[in-house]
C-alpha cells in the first residue's frame, strides 16, 4: 500500500499474512463475501519494527454482483 503525503510516499506492508475468511454454500463460490480473519498491522517497508496503521475491515467479495 503507498500512502501520498506532504512529505512524498510511504510504503506500507503487511507485518502478517492477511486472511480472508468465508462461509461457502457453493464451490466453487460465486458472490461469496470474505471478511479478515484479524486485524492486519502495517508496517513501513524501511521501519518493519514500527506500526504505522492497522487495517480493521477489508470486505471483499469473489465473484458474482
């Protein structure tokens, strides 16, 4: 993720994995919406030490409208 600020860009990433998680009533799944399984911590790629933010939501959907 590039953040654009006064002072140029930062690259975030992803401290842990990001899981997606759904309840399938088909397979393959059509229209199906994910949800993080937990938080996801970002990190500055050049500080990995030092959360810069923390990604709470991320609803996706796979497929259908």
């Amino acid at each position: 993720m590039v953040i654009n600020g006064p002072e140029g860009q930062d690259v975030l990433v992803s401290k842990n994995p990001m899981i997606l998680r759904a309840d399938l009533t088909q397979y393959p799944p059509t229209g199906t919406v994910y949800s993080l399984e937990r938080p996801v911590e970002l990190v500055e790629a050049d500080h990995p030490e030092k959360v810069a933010g923390t990604l709470l939501t991320f609803p996706a959907q796979r497929g259908g409208l």
